[in-house]
C-alpha cells in the first residue's frame, strides 16, 4: 500500500515536471524563432488576471454605483441626525420642565417621559434598519457589478482568447506572483468604459 503511494508519488511529480518542461522548450523554441525572424513578440499561456481593486476604481460603471450608494448613505445619515437632534432637545426641554415642576400632574411627566423614551427606541431600531439595508444594498450592487463584469468579460474574450482570467484581489488573492505581462485590467478597463453609457445625474 506504502510502496504504491509512494509510486503514484514520483509519477505525479514527474508528470508535473515533463509539464514544465514542455511548455519551457516550446517557448524557448519560439523565442528562437521570433528572434532567428527578427521578431520581438512575448510568447505568452492563454492565461490572464484582473486587478479588481484597480479595475473598480477606474470602471465608470462602478464609480457610478459608488455615487449612489454614498448618496443613499448620506441622505439616511442626515434623517437620522435630523431626528436626534430634535429628540435631544425635547429630552433637555423636558428636564427643564420636570426641574421647575412645569407639569400640570406626575401623570402627565410621567407619559411624555414614556413618549420620549419610546421616540428613542424608534430612532434606533431605525438606525439599525437603515444599516442593514445598507449592507443588503451593497451586496446587491457588489453582485450587480460582477454579473456585469463577467457578461462582458465573455465578449471581451471572444477576439482574446484567454482559457483562464484570474481576479487578483490585493490582500486577498489565491495570485501570489504573477508577471505583469498576464495583467490585462488596463485593457478590460478601457472595454468596459468604451461600453458604458453613463446615466444622467441629477442636480
């Protein structure tokens, strides 16, 4: 049992070291010969990588998701500022009312006290809705921009192709080191862009 391990072993490096091999002579051989025809052209595996990180910070389509995610986020902050602004104030109205015993009756202190703290709880179970369709939206337009990445990525492909495109993710990346002769983010960067119409914003 050992010994028929330790064969398949051996046979699977060798196979992986013929495979080297292999694809090493055939491109020392077609380096010979571009250069024995005076050409200079990279021989290169149809394989590719993607810098995500790049490819979203320069994608109109992305920065235009961007846009609208922030503004969202901005418009849901200054509502929920609004109202606490105006909750604190009523708090500080109400202490001063209940110091100088302004209330026509304990009852009546005690029920907007409880009005008061109900609006409080309100404002955060707000706040805490507003964060989660806020994560639910981003995931959303996060998968909005792959699906869309990869549709176009299909018809990029059908003049380059590539076997393979990898995404390269900084910091997070199955692509350790690669050469940037594979790095094709520029040129899908500038498909993508060519084929996206941005909409009209809004004043």
């Amino acid at each position: 049992m050992n010994k028929n391990y330790i064969i398949n072993g051996v046979l699977g490096i060798a196979v992986i070291v013929l495979f080297i091999l292999h694809f090493t002579n055939k491109k020392a051989a077609c380096k010979d010969d571009a250069v024995a025809a005076g050409d200079s052209t990279v021989v290169r595996l149809p394989v590719a990588y993607i810098n995500s990180d790049s490819l979203l910070l320069n994608y109109g389509y992305a920065e235009d998701l961007r846009e609208t995610l922030l503004r969202k986020a901005e418009s849901s902050r200054a509502t929920l500022t609004q109202k606490g602004n105006k909750l604190q104030a009523d708090m500080l109205e109400f202490q001063r009312k209940y110091e100088n015993n302004a209330f026509l009756s304990p009852q009546r202190a005690q029920e907007e006290h409880a009005s008061l703290m109900k609006r409080q709880q309100d404002l955060q179970d707000q706040a805490e809705r507003i964060q989660q369709e806020f994560v639910m939206e981003q995931m959303r337009m996060n998968q909005q921009m792959t699906d869309t990445v990869v549709a176009a990525l299909k018809t990029f492909n059908e003049t380059t192709n590539y076997q393979i495109i990898f995404q390269n993710v900084n910091g997070n990346s199955p692509i350790l080191l690669a050469d940037d002769v594979y790095n094709i983010t520029k040129e899908v960067t500038e498909y993508l862009n060519k084929r996206y119409t941005p909409a009209k914003k809004t004043k």
